[in-house]
C-alpha cells in the first residue's frame, strides 16, 4: 500500500503543497467548507477524483472516529499523491491552523477575546449554516442520479437522505450509528453476502493503547483525535471536562475563548486542542496536544486508505456505500439545521439569508462569502450590536 492504484492521476508534491496549504489557510467555517473547497478541488477543478469516489470517501470517512473533513483531506491528498502526498497535504491542511492557533493563544487566552474577535466569529458562524448547504448540494446531484431510474432504491436514497438530517440535527454524538444502520439496511437489501470484511479499514492498534502512558494532556488530546464520534463540534465536551473540571488547566472563561479562536480560525476544528495545550503546559504543550490529536487520522488513511480504494470494485461494500453515502450527505444538512439554530441575536438571521443567496443562488466562493460575513460582524459588534 505503498501507492495509490495506478490508475489514479497524480500531482507533484509541490502541487500538493500549494493545493492543500491553501485550503489549510482559507478554510474558514469548519468541516462544511472543508468538505465544499475539497470537493472543488479535487472533482470539479482538476478531475483527481470523480464525484462517486469522493461521496464514498466522505462517507467513510464519516463513519471512522475523530475529525472527518480532515481524515478526507489526507485521503484525498494520498489518493492523488501516495503516501507522501498524504503526509504532504495532511500537513499542508493542518499545520496553518495549529499556528495560527497558537499564536492567537499567546495574545488572548488569558483574557477575554477582543471586540471584533467575537464579532467576526459571530459573522462568520453566521454564514456556516448556508455553507453546510451548499456542501451537500453538490453531492446530492451526482447520488442521486446514479437511484433516479429505480423506484425503489430512489425511495430508499430519500429515506436514508432524511435519516441523515434527523440524526445530524437531533443525535449529533451518535450520528454513526445512523450511517451505520442505513449502509447495512442497504446491504441486506441488496442481498450482498453478510461479511462485512470489505468495510474493514485497518485501524491501527493505537486505539487500544492507554492513554494514561502518555499523560493527562495528550490521553485528552488522543480522545479528541481517535475516540470522537458525531464531527468537529463533539470535541468541545470531550476537552472541557478535563481541561477545566479535572486537571483545571484553565477556566471556564479561559476555554470559551479557546473555542473563540477554534471558530474563527480556518483549518481543522480539532486544532482548538492546541490551546488547550498551550494552557496546560505553554507552546511545547500545545505542539504535543496537536500532534497526539492528529496522528490518528493520519494512521487511519495510512494504515487502511488501500482499502479505502477498494470500496468501489467490493459488491458488499459498494451496496454498504449506497446507504451510508445518502444518509452522510443528509448529515451535512442536518448539521446546516444545528449550525442555524445555534445562532441567537436577530442581526445573525439576515446575514445568514444573505449568505445562502451570495452562495446558492450567485454562487461566489465559500472563503470570500465567510469572510465577507466576518467583517460584517466586525462592523456590527463595533457599532453596538449584541453578541453571542
């Protein structure tokens, strides 16, 4: 597994570099954007990966544990590269937000984040709900066509494309579970053999390692990186018991604004860890939070991405796939439901409506939407408006 399949297309590392670096650096808005700037990428711009294979790709990704928009992004990248593009391009995604994370850190952790922080963050966050949309939108297009034809199985895709929104928005933790339920629902419908062996993906033995080897901070940060389930916003429980009621690293006041500049930074999520870190044991203890958290995902695309490539020719993975595939795109909607729903002052809605137009309709670009949409939080909290 030392290549991607001969057939796939490939890029230089310099190419890849460029290419994943930048989406590590503009990727605001957390995993919807990720997976909107990865799409177009990958699909839509250069052809590396056809629509099929990057809805199978989410999908899988959305069923291992830890931050799947970044697993994606590693296996995209070793799709396209190899193993050194995935160690290449994973960095390339990751490694700006844990900087910038970091830096940030030094300035404002230990004080409430400045006016125009929390109202960029209050008008970017804004606008994610409708970026969340437009992600799914362009997977739902190719899904369905391939069901359009069969009664059967297209009433099966909605199904299992509702199941999705109503476990996204109502059970965000065990959205797994969900995925999980409508691939084998699919499975034993299509009547595939009932081994499931095709859907192992070779996770690697570090989710049987003890944590307490490794020490509080990185066990904290390994739970974020290996054992969370449901996406992004799931780290935030699993850091702020530890961080503030067990081994008081910080306050209460001090992990708010860490999730302050985890929501306004672009990248990963789950580079919100680093802080964490820098508060429990400065810059070294940040750097070692951010590599803990994220070498799982790494050693899950490095360990089982050749299975990843197999999915397709696999009969039982494949009917595997037509289940959870639908029902992942579902979640993305879901997640657009929770995403509104979080927001609060009545400026917020307007500028979410605006978005979803400057989105859906002009279709103009998910970094120059959020952005737009921060400074337009910028100029609201600088003239008095209230805040979350």
């Amino acid at each position: 597994m030392t290549q991607p399949p001969a057939q796939g297309p490939r890029a230089p590392l310099a190419t890849i570099a460029r290419a994943w670096g930048w989406i590590g650096v503009s990727g605001f808005g957390g995993p919807p954007a990720h997976i909107a700037l990865l799409r177009r990428l990958v699909v839509e711009r250069e052809g590396w990966l056809d629509a099929r294979e990057f809805e199978d790709a989410n999908a899988a990704c959305g069923l291992l544990p830890g931050p799947a928009s970044t697993q994606l992004a590693i296996f995209c990248a070793y799709r396209v590269g190899g193993i050194p593009g995935a160690l290449v391009g994973g960095l390339g995604f990751i490694v700006p937000a844990v900087v910038l994370i970091l830096a940030l850190s030094l300035v404002f952790l230990a004080h409430a984040p400045p006016l125009w922080i929390r109202g960029a963050g209050a008008g970017a966050g804004a606008a994610v709900a409708a970026v969340a949309v437009q992600a799914a939108r362009g997977l739902i297009g190719p899904s369905y066509a391939r069901v359009r034809a069969q009664a059967p199985r297209r009433a099966r895709w909605l199904a299992f494309l509702a199941i999705g929104i109503a476990a996204a928005a109502l059970i965000g933790p065990y959205l797994v579970l969900a995925l999980l339920a409508c691939g084998l629902f699919e499975l034993v419908v299509q009547r595939r053999p009932t081994g499931l062996a095709g859907l192992h993906w070779g996770l690697p033995a570090a989710l049987a390692a003890r944590g307490a080897a490794l020490g509080p901070l990185a066990w904290t940060a390994f739970k974020v990186g290996a054992l969370s389930f449901g996406g992004g916003f799931v780290i935030i429980p699993l850091m702020q018991g530890d961080a503030v009621h067990t081994y008081h690293w910080m306050t209460n006041a001090q992990f708010l604004n860490a999730v302050a500049l985890g929501q306004i930074t672009p990248g990963p999520v789950v580079a919100t860890v680093a802080a964490v870190g820098y508060a429990a044991h400065g810059l070294l203890g940040g750097a070692l939070a951010a590599v803990v958290a994220f070498t799982p995902s790494f050693s899950f695309i490095l360990l089982g991405g050749g299975r990843f490539e197999r999915l397709r020719s696999n009969a039982t993975a494949r009917a595997f796939l037509d289940g959870a595939g639908p029902a992942a795109i579902g979640a993305i909607l879901g997640a657009a439901i929770t995403l509104a729903s979080a927001l609060h002052e009545g400026w917020q809605f307007p500028l979410l409506a605006a978005a979803a137009v400057v989105l859906l309709l002009a279709r103009r670009g998910v970094v120059v939407t959020l952005l737009g949409a921060a400074a337009i939080g910028v100029i609201a909290a600088l003239a008095g408006a209230p805040l979350p």
